[in-house]
C-alpha cells in the first residue's frame, strides 16, 4: 500500500511541476492564435473597408498585436 502512495505522490509532483508551464504555454498559443486570426481578418480587408474603420495599413500589425497581447 506504501507503494501506490508514493506513485500517487510522485505523479502529482509531476502535474505540480508541469502545470505552471503548461498554463503559460497554453496561454501564448492562445494568444498567438488571436493575433494570426486578427491579422488575417484586417489583410483581407480592402483599403477602402480599413478607411471607413479608421485603420491604416501600416498599423494592422499593431492593432492585431494589441488584440491579442494587450498594450
């Protein structure tokens, strides 16, 4: 029975020692899919649809950065 609780122990060392680092993966991928998506979403707009919302071409990164990571 000694044997089980150690196993048990270990893995949720394990889980302790991973789920902080899996969380902040987790989290950069997610942000990173919100920039992409954000990037492709303001390229596909013509130049016309970016005037009316008042966006410039040269600002899209910018804008999809900040969608995603903040200021």
């Amino acid at each position: 029975m000694a044997l089980a609780s150690n196993r048990t122990s270990s893995a949720s060392d394990v889980f302790a020692l991973l789920g902080a680092p899996l969380l902040r993966l987790r989290t950069a991928l997610g942000r990173r899919a919100v920039y992409q998506q954000t990037l492709r979403e303001l390229q596909a707009l013509s130049d016309r649809e970016l005037a009316d919302l008042g966006i410039s071409q040269h600002n899209i990164r910018a804008l999809a950065h900040e969608a995603a990571y903040g200021r």
